[in-house]
C-alpha cells in the first residue's frame, strides 16, 4: 500500500464464496457513517489461511479503494464490502 492509499479489509468470506472471488476482481465499499456514499475498489489480496470467525472458516480480503475516496472516509470505519461476481 502507498501512503493515502486506502483499504478495506473483510474477514467474513465463507470458504463457500472464495473460490468465487479472484484478486483483480470489482468491489463496492460502503461505510455505516457515509450513508449514500458507494466507494469503488478492486480486490489485491486473499489470504491463502483461512481464520475462524464466529464458528464459521473465513478469508480475510483487502480491497484497495480507488484514489480519491470521500474525504470523511477515516481507517476503522464499519464498512459492507461487496465483491462483484465475475
């Protein structure tokens, strides 16, 4: 990642939805305190270990957020990934 640039990292793929989802591919991020805001990024990483997440096995994803996010935009934000099917 390069200084400003910004992510969005989700822990919830079920092992069910990751063979679905390849680096590269389209996602949308919205953020609980930015109603109305859809932010566009694209998916740079799937970890290869799968973590336990509330009793199901997850992957976690990064997806890095297109240059020029909504300024409100701040690391820690509760955020809704949505990773487009190919």
């Amino acid at each position: 990642m390069t200084k400003g640039q910004v992510q969005a990292r989700t822990i919830d793929l079920t092992e069910l939805d990751v063979v679905c989802v390849q680096v590269g591919q389209p996602a949308v991020v919205t953020v609980d305190a930015l109603p109305g805001v859809r932010l566009e990024g694209r998916v740079r990483r799937i970890s290869l270990e799968a973590v336990d997440y509330r009793g199901d096995v997850t992957y976690p994803v990064v997806v890095e957020l297109v240059e020029g996010s909504h300024p409100g935009l701040r690391w820690g934000m509760t955020a809704l990934v949505e990773i487009e099917a190919p």
